[in-house]
C-alpha cells in the first residue's frame, strides 16, 4: 500500500523559499504510471493544484504559481520536492503531496498525504 | 474564481439521497474526479470517471455526468458523510488541473 508522507519547516518567512519533501512508500516514484503532485489548502478555503511531475522529468505547473514553482524528483530516495519562491502571507496553507494517475479524460489524485502546515510570517 | 463551480452547501437528511453538482465547460470534455474531505483530515478520493469509485468506498456512492455538469450521488445518506466535497477536472485549456469551490454536505 503507497503511503506519502511530507515534510519540511512550519514557518517561513516572507520573500524566502518554502521547500518540502514527499517520501513515499511502498512503492516507485520512478513508475511510469503515474504523476506526483503537489497541491495547498488555505485556512477554511478550497484545494489548490500546485504541480506534478513525472518520472521522466516533465513538470507540469499551475498557472498562478509557475514564476515561483519547481518541482524535482529524487528515485534513490523515493522522494519528489517542492520549491516555491518569494512567498507571502498568501501562501500560508496545509500543502499535501499525493500520487496522480492521469488517463488523459480522467484523472485522479490518490493516495495523499496526511498534509503539512505552512505559515509564512516574519 | 474557479473554472468548475459548485454549491456552497447542501443538507440531506438521514437515510436519504443527495445530489451534489459541479458545472464547468471543460466537463463536456473530460470527466470529472471527487473527494472527500472532513474537518482535519486529508482528502480521500470517492469517484472517478463516469461512474468509477475506488475500492474501500461504500456503493451508496456513485457518479453521473451530463453535458457540462457531472454529479456526486449519496443514495441513503449516513451521518459519517457529512464533510467537505470537492470535484476536480482539466481547465479550459486542458493542460491545467482545476477543483471546484467545494460543496460542504450536512445530513440531518
């Protein structure tokens, strides 16, 4: 059973870099199956896709965040990571990692992880 | 705003069946994806596709699509499905992933 798990600093402050890492388990993130995303929940609000990426390197970014966002993907640690840049206030949120499988009419995310709080304050 | 739109909430009572939508252009596209959410947790994914529910979640589950609109249906809805709803599909473009508002369900 694929688990993924994420972490990374709880504070950041504003116009640095949040970074945050996905371990997964239990399975590859080098299968060709499937994507791995990134994606953000504001306090009370709705979801937000971030990201994904792909074993074979190609990334793929939310329009709104592309200027700030990378994505990479480390196979011998069965991690993948998030860099976003230049961060504010607004970019406080529970950011989740989670496995997308994307059929090309139908996509799904699943499994997630349990969710990691990020505040960006000084 | 949200290229897929949903209710802000909806109420069922007990036992009863829910209906809950998600509109959007590019639904007449590509089929639509559902989640769960309750307060504090992560999201688990109920629905996929046209009437597709992964393995683990119960039947009174199912989906329905029809033109620019796909729906999550609860038949005999119970109280441990009171939580956050959210659809997700492509944008416009069909390169982007998008998620509606969310639809906060409360059973009676």
């Amino acid at each position: 059973q694929v688990q993924l798990q994420e972490s990374g600093p709880g504070l950041v402050k504003p116009s640095q870099t949040l970074s945050l890492t996905c371990t997964v388990s239990g399975g590859s993130v080098s299968s060709e199956s499937y994507y791995w995303s990134w994606l953000r929940q504001p306090a009370g609000k709705g979801l937000e896709w971030i990201g994904r990426i792909h074993a074979s390197g190609s990334t793929n970014y939310n329009p709104s965040l592309q200027s700030r966002i990378a994505l990479s993907l480390d196979t011998s640690k069965s991690q993948f990571s998030l860099n976003l840049t230049s961060v504010t206030a607004a970019d406080t949120a529970v950011y989740y990692c989670a496995r997308l499988r994307d059929n090309w009419n139908v996509f799904w995310f699943d499994p997630w992880g349990l969710g990691t709080l990020v505040t960006v304050s000084s | 705003s949200s290229e897929l739109t949903q209710a802000p909430a909806v109420s069922v009572a007990l036992g009863q069946t829910v209906r809950i939508t998600c509109q959007g252009d590019s639904l007449r596209k590509y089929y639509a994806s559902w989640y769960q959410q309750k307060p504090g947790q992560a999201p688990v994914f109920v629905i996929y596709g046209k009437n597709n529910r992964p393995s683990g979640i119960p039947d009174r589950f199912s989906g329905s699509s029809s033109g620019d609109t796909v729906s999550l249906i609860i038949t005999g809805a119970q109280a441990e499905d009171e939580a956050e709803y959210y659809c997700s599909s492509r944008d416009s473009s069909g390169s982007h992933l998008v998620f509606g508002g969310g639809t906060k369900l409360t059973v009676l």
